[in-house]
C-alpha cells in the first residue's frame, strides 16, 4: 500500500463504494498522476495499493489543518459530500469543499442542499453544468495515453485474445443493463451482420437485477442464429481493458442516458473510431473527423450509422486515422488533473 503522510497531505479524494464505478476509475486513476505536483491521497474502503491514500480511520485523528492551512476535500457522490461536511463542521477540520457533478439530470433536493454549501463546483461536460444551479467550471475527464494506446498487430492480439481472425469487428462494452443501450447495440448489429462479415462482442457485467435484461438479448441472438457472431463476454479486470479496445475495428456507446462517458475516449486513443448516441458528454468527445452520433434509442438509425461507416468511400478509416491525435489533443490525463490542482491551489489560498 502507498501510504501518505496525512501531515503533508493537501488534498483528500475520497472513494466511499466498494464496487468498481466510473467514479472509482477516475478517482484511481487521476490521484497517482495529481500526486506528482500536490499533496493528494484518496481514501475509502477499497483503493488500489498504487494508489497514494490514507486509512479512513484517520479522518477522525488527522490535525484539523493542513501543511499549509486548510485542506481541500474534492467529493464526487453525495455521501461524500456529507462526510465532508461532518469533518468540517462536526469535526472541526480545516476543509475547503468542492464537488464534481457529471449528472445530466435535475438533482434532488438533497443534492442541490449538499451542492450549496461547497466551495467550488466542476462539472464533467457543457451539458452537465447546465443542470446545475451554481456556476461550475466545466473539466472534463482525461485518460492515460500511455495505458491506452493502438496495437502493434492487430491480428496477432486477435489470436491471442481467442477472437475470429477476419471480418470487422463491432464492440460494446459496460454495464449491461437498458440504460447502457446493450439492447440497442445488439438489435443493430443483428440487422448489421446481414450484409457485413464480421462479428460482435459485448462485454461487461450483469448484477442481479438485470440478469434476465442478459438472458433475454442472448435468445434473441440464437433466434437470429447469431450466437456464432455476436459474443458475450465477460468483464475483464481494468489493466486488461486496452487490448479489447485494441483489436476494435469499430466501438459504439448505445447509452440511453450516461454523465460522462469515458469508453469513446478509451477506445480513440487506441486508435479505434466511435459510433455513440447524442448523451453524456458525447457531443464533446465524437466529432465527424472520428466517428458519428445517432439519436439514442433508435436501432434503425444505429444499424445505418454503422453499416455507412463500413460502406465506401469506409470513412471509418479516415475517423480511425484521427481518432487518438484528436484524444491526444483534447483528453490526456494530465490536462485534467492540471485544471483541477490549479483549482485546488486557488482554494487553498483564499482567506
């Protein structure tokens, strides 16, 4: 475990769910890079052992301020939101409060509560500052170019992964489950694969409750006599995800509805093009030099998208040729995490 020093910490990042989410990914992987240039640890039930943290225990017996004065507590979920606001005014901790919202969705009265009594507010995208009451300064999420990053044979990945060897290749990874669009993802690539020889993979986890969400999408591919084609697979651990966006020839974001949306951006900067609905931050990742938007919940205009991209004059090779440059420019991880430690200076050295 990296264990900080809790005296030199200036900035907390706290992780309060045990389950992977796209929370966690941000929080594990922007606190190594931000630790590079300011004091920062994460802290929660589950951090990575590369990840600098300090225990949740120590929150009670930290000094109540930091190197410097006050420390910034930077919370991403409403829990930790109020557990900011109980070191500070229960605890009697030096904090300065800020929040990152990726909602695309009017929050509840608890949330616009818990958002008005924070110092600085950030938003993931355009769309979600708009649904906020407080100004927010908009920084969006980056990745790490050097984890994601294009294959050196695609074939040869191919072989090893245990994929067909020919023919595009179609994914959609995440959560399976109605909001995430798998239905819609596979429903187009049943009309797709009619008249394209290629395959499909659709990866991710089930959790209970939408388990006969899965068992349902997988007959409706034996009806179609598709279960050599489209495949489910399931989810792989985070450090193995840039291969299968690797092998891509083509990745498509069916989301009905997202907050951000990392999955387009990790798929470009492994040279992969995007096919994705108009949600989320997607209207500010996919441009036409990378790939196309479609009207979320429609298959039929899913299916076209994808089979134009494959038809000539295969503009998916000029948004393949594009696709990480455009990542490269606009999405790196140290671009966001620089916006943000700037922030977190200004707080810290406000009166």
């Amino acid at each position: 475990m990296t264990r900080a020093d809790i005296r030199k910490v200036q900035v907390i990042a706290p992780n309060f769910k045990r389950r992977l989410s796209g929370v966690t990914a941000t929080v594990v992987r922007l606190v190594p890079v931000q630790s590079k240039d300011i004091g920062i640890a994460a802290t929660g039930p589950v951090i990575p052992d590369h990840v600098p943290q300090i225990p949740l225990w120590q929150l009670v017996t930290m000094p109540r301020t930091g190197p410097d004065g006050p420390r910034v507590w930077h919370a991403r979920r409403n829990v930790e939101m109020i557990g900011g606001l109980a070191l500070k005014y229960l605890l009697a901790k030096r904090l300065k409060l800020v929040f990152t919202s990726a909602s695309q969705r009017k929050q509840t009265g608890l949330t616009r509560w818990l958002i008005r009594r924070m110092d600085a507010v950030v938003a993931t995208s355009d769309r979600t500052a708009s649904y906020l009451e407080l100004t927010a300064q908009v920084i969006m999420h980056g990745i790490d170019l050097e984890g994601f990053s294009p294959a050196e044979v695609r074939t040869d990945l191919r072989k090893k992964l245990g994929l067909p060897k020919g023919g595009p290749l179609v994914g959609c990874y995440g959560r399976i489950r109605s909001s995430k669009g798998t239905d819609i993802f596979v429903t187009a690539m049943i009309d797709v694969l009619k008249n394209i020889d290629g395959h499909a993979l659709v990866m991710g986890r089930a959790v209970e409750k939408d388990r006969a969400f899965l068992t349902d999408l997988k007959t409706r591919v034996e009806a179609a006599g598709l279960t050599d084609r489209i495949h489910f697979l399931p989810e792989v651990p985070v450090e193995q995800m840039a291969d299968w966006y690797r092998v891509l020839d083509l990745y498509v974001a069916p989301q009905r509805w997202e907050g951000f949306g990392l999955t387009p951006i990790e798929a470009m900067a492994c040279g992969v093009p995007v096919i994705a609905t108009r949600v989320g931050a997607f209207e500010q990742i996919v441009t036409p030099e990378t790939g196309a938007l479609v009207a979320p919940d429609d298959p039929d205009a899913l299916k076209n998208a994808i089979c134009e991209a494959f038809a000539p004059p295969r503009p998916i090779e000029t948004w393949a040729k594009n696709a990480r440059p455009h990542v490269a420019e606009h999405f790196a991880i140290e671009r966001e995490a620089s916006e943000l430690i700037a922030l977190y200076r200004r707080l810290l050295t406000e009166k």
